[in-house]
C-alpha cells in the first residue's frame, strides 16, 4: 500500500464486497450502530439488473427469518415462492424414475396443533438485490461505495487500512471479506484456500410450465448430477414457472448452451420428464463453473471472511446463500454483543467467536455435499441400488426425515439471536 493517507471518516466496519450477503450485513451492522462503508465493485444499476445473472436462490426458514429481524423480508415476500415438499429421486435421461425415492413434507414438522412453517422458499436474485440496493439506501450510517474495488490490505495497530483502485484509502476498526471465491481482500490478506474444480458445471434458467407446480422442490439425481426444478411465483401473465439447476459434465456444457431454445427445452424435458406438463424456455440460460473451497482461517487481524469469500459448496442442496446468511448472523451477533461490552471489534474474542461458531456448521455441509454428489453422480448398478435403497430407508425413518428437514431450514444446532426469530 502506499503512503496516502486514509480518508478522514469516522468508520467502524469497511466490507469488501455488495453481493447479496455483504449486503445483507451492512444493513445489520448500520442499524446496529456501526459507522460502515459497504465497497461494490459494480454500480447499484447493474445489481439490480434483470440479466445480472439469470439465477434464484434458496432462502431457508432460518435464513427467512435472519432478513425478517433485520427489515428486509417484507420487500421480498410477495415474490417468495413458499417450498412445502420436497421429492428426492434417481434416473436415467428419459426413463421413468426408481420408485424408490425420499419425500420431505413440511407437514411432518407440525407440533402442539401449530401448522409448520415451509421448508424454504425461492426467490429471484434480482428481487433479493432491489430489496437490499434499496435498504442500502435508508441507512444514513452506511456508506455505498459504488462502482469501487479493492487492490490492497493492511493491518495497522487499532485499525484496518483498505486500499480502493482509486489509490484512495479507508481505515475502520475491522475489515470483512464478502468479496466472494476469488476474493482480493483475502488474497491480500495472506489467508490460504484449500479448493478445487468439479468436473461440472451448472446451468441455471428459467421455464415455464403447462401444470401448477403446488409449491414441490424436485432433485432429480442423473448421473451427469442433479437436475432441480425449484417452484416459482407465477409471472406477471400468469405462467407457471419454476427455477432449473442442472448440473452437467463440464465437456458437454458448450454443446448444451450452443442449442436452440427449442432443442434446449427438449434436452430439460428428457431429463425431468412431463409431471409439469410441457416446458419452455423463458429467457436467458446462464453457466457457472463449479467449485469447492474453504479458507484456512475465516479471521486474521482487523480481518473476518464471509460468504463465498469463506467457503463454496456444491449447489445440490441449495444451501449457498444459506450458509452465507448464517455467517452473516452470527458474525453480526458477536461484533454487537463485542460493542455492548466495550471490547475492541477487530482483534481478539469477537472474531474468535464467530469463526468457532461457524466453522464447524460449514464443514459438515460442504463435507455432506461432496460425498451426495459424488454418490449419486455416477450410473454404477451396485451404487445406483444402495443409495436407492438408502433414500427409501430415510423416506420411512420419520424422526430422522425430521431431523434432516430441520437442519436443512437452518433450525438446529448453536442458532444466532436472528436465526432463532429474535432482535440483534
């Protein structure tokens, strides 16, 4: 870094990064109290863009109710689409599924004559960005800090020094990471990943559909990977819709995308089969390359990772802006409870806690993630049987459905104040 001298602001938090994760953050920390400045490498136009990426995600109860205690659920639910089952199954392209399959209904989590809340919900990326560009907004506390990227890092005595591409500098109390998988802040930082390719990559789009979907979640295992179909709202002319996650081989991918809308509708409908009805194409198609990574340390000095910049997962489980969220909340718990204390936000027991607290809870998932795909991604007879033979068992062992269905909404295990539906 150079000798310019860092800005004359008073800041406690500068966050790397305006993804929907770093965003949701620096809603929490501004109104917790915190002087933040929030740097996005791209412009609010373009987060809010419709083609920005084309993909929907997953938000679980847990995390629902994370956006609910910090006032940003209300902007989203009218474009949540509620998940109230959930259908594991395994194939071949175009034969008829094993009748031996996994059914998660949200039914079976009803207690004391309370109806159960659903499993999850989808929504648009694009929803979730206007809510949280807008939220952004609302904040006098919060600086937004658009189009600007950061080139450097250092930890000073009492403070974090971060370097923006205009050679200017800002100094704040504690830097975060949530700059996702390629995240310069950490690479700045010096903090190790330990990563590597799948040989896949997942398509993501849009389709429209003869029949209401009532609100299922499909996984389909193939043995290229999972092909999801994800329930959407219907749109504004009223079409059926539903989000795919198709995971393909990577040396297939290009002849995939290369295909007419018609021919690419056709090769979905082999694969998924005519419970919805005929399907169509609306919209663009996009592709991202899959990965697994996990960082060394998720703190350093001055220093916290979150996010993609922490951790990446395979998305068979949908569970990718989820664990984000929960980092999200717990590391927002430890730096308010650091500041109702007295203590020093940037070094010692706050950071110490968060990462304790949720390095554990993401390597169980991302562990439970690369062993689902690797079992299910391949078409050997034996293992096509013992894992068929496995989704059955769990399908009838009700208490463990249960179990699994409650970790999978983010509702079990050390759940932060936000998690458990309460007040920061």
């Amino acid at each position: 870094m150079n000798a310019a001298t860092p800005r004359e602001e008073a800041l406690d938090i500068v966050i790397a990064g305006g993804g929907m994760v770093g965003m949701t953050l620096g809603c929490g920390l501004a109104d917790a109290g915190f002087r933040v400045a929030l740097i996005d490498a791209l412009p609010a136009a373009a987060r809010t863009a419709t083609r920005h990426d084309g993909r929907s995600s997953a938000i679980a109860e847990g995390s629902r109710r994370v956006l609910e205690g910090l006032g940003l659920w209300a902007a989203m639910a009218p474009e949540a689409c509620p998940i109230l089952d959930i259908r594991v199954s395994d194939a071949r392209i175009g034969e008829p599924a094993s009748s031996l399959f996994l059914h998660y209904d949200h039914r079976e989590l009803a207690r004391d004559g309370e109806a159960a809340p659903p499993l999850g919900y989808i929504v648009e990326n694009r929803v979730i960005r206007e809510a949280l560009v807008a939220a952004l907004g609302a904040r006098p506390s919060l600086r937004h800090l658009a189009p600007a990227s950061v080139t450097g890092f250092a930890a000073k005595p009492g403070r974090a020094e971060v370097e923006l591409a205009d050679g200017s500098r800002l100094a704040a109390r504690l830097a975060i990471a949530a700059d996702g998988r390629d995240s310069p802040l950490r690479t700045a930082s010096g903090i190790r990943l330990a990563a590597w390719d799948y040989p896949q990559t997942g398509i993501v789009c849009t389709i429209a559909h003869e029949l209401p979907h009532e609100n299922v979640a499909h996984e389909h295992f193939l043995p290229s990977g999972p092909f999801a179909v994800l329930p959407m709202t219907d749109d504004a002319e009223g079409r059926h819709r539903s989000s795919i996650v198709w995971t393909e081989r990577r040396e297939r991918t290009a002849a995939i995308l290369a295909l007419e809308d018609a021919a690419f509708s056709a090769e979905m409908q082999r694969r998924f089969g005519m419970s919805l009805g005929r399907i169509a194409l609306l919209g663009g198609r996009w592709a991202y390359p899959l990965r697994l990574q996990h960082a060394a340390r998720y703190t350093g000095p001055r220093l916290a990772l979150v996010g993609d910049a922490a951790h990446a997962i395979h998305p068979i489980a949908g569970q990718g802006l989820n664990l984000g969220l929960r980092d999200v909340a717990a590391l927002a718990e430890a730096l308010v409870d650091a500041k109702r204390l007295g203590l020093d936000i940037g070094e010692g027991e706050p950071l110490l806690c968060y990462e304790r607290w949720r390095r554990v809870d993401n390597l169980l998932l991302m562990a439970a993630t690369d062993l689902l795909n690797r079992l299910f991604s391949n078409d050997l007879a034996p293992v096509r049987l013992v894992r068929d033979l496995g989704l059955a068992a769990v399908n009838r062992a009700v208490p463990l459905k249960r179990t699994l269905m409650r970790h999978a909404m983010g509702l079990s295990g050390d759940m932060p104040r936000l998690a458990r539906g309460e007040k920061l």
